[in-house]
C-alpha cells in the first residue's frame, strides 16, 4: 500500500494498491478483508492529517458497502472527505475507486486524539 501526498488541503493524502494474487479470493477479486482494512486505514489517516494531528485515534465506527470486485492486477485508490468534527470525534465518508469505477463506499467514525504524552 502506498500513501500518495495530493497537496489538497481538503484530501491531503490518498492510499493506492495494486491488487496481487495474494489479495484476491477464489473468484479473483479483491477480498472484502483487505478493502475495509485498506478503507479503515485510508479514512482514519485522512482525517487525522486534515485535522492537524500527529498520531491518531480509535476507530469507533466503520460501515462499508461494496459495489463490485476488484480484480487481480487493478490498481485502487481512496478517496476521502472529512464530513465533521466534534471536540471528541471525527466523521469521514470514503470510496475505493479501480478501473471499474467504485468498488466500495464506507463512512466512519474516530475519537479525536488526545494530546501525545511527554517524553
């Protein structure tokens, strides 16, 4: 997996994958495992950079509905919205996009961290 800096304020990175053998079911496509863990890491990290914080916060909620496969060889990317904050939570909604067009949907939710401790 790799993170794509956008210089975006409003997406300021993106994950992309090239899905491999290893990833893929029986059927060939990309194991749902493997797009809501990539989905959980891509908006948790998202909202964690666009709201200026430097380690982040549990996942409290991850919702996903999946659209269509993602097969053997495609390249996928996020695509991420921090929707809301609160003093204590972060609200993002998110896609997988591939060759096929969007593979997945998600929304999630995440407590805001709290201040890094001292060293």
């Amino acid at each position: 997996m790799q993170m794509l800096y956008t210089g975006d304020a409003a997406e300021p990175v993106r994950f992309g994958l090239e899905i491999e053998p290893r990833h893929c079911n029986r059927l060939g496509f990309c194991h749902g495992g493997l797009l809501s863990t990539f989905l959980d890491i891509a908006l948790g990290v998202c909202a964690i950079e666009v709201c200026g914080h430097d380690w982040g916060g549990p996942t409290i909620n991850l919702s996903i509905d999946f659209l269509q496969g993602a097969p053997q060889g495609d390249w996928i990317e996020s695509r991420v919205t921090l929707e809301h904050t609160s003093r204590s939570l972060m609200f993002a909604t998110g896609s997988v996009v591939g060759s096929p067009g969007k593979i997945a949907l998600a929304s999630a939710l995440f407590k805001q961290p709290r201040p890094r401790p001292e060293k």
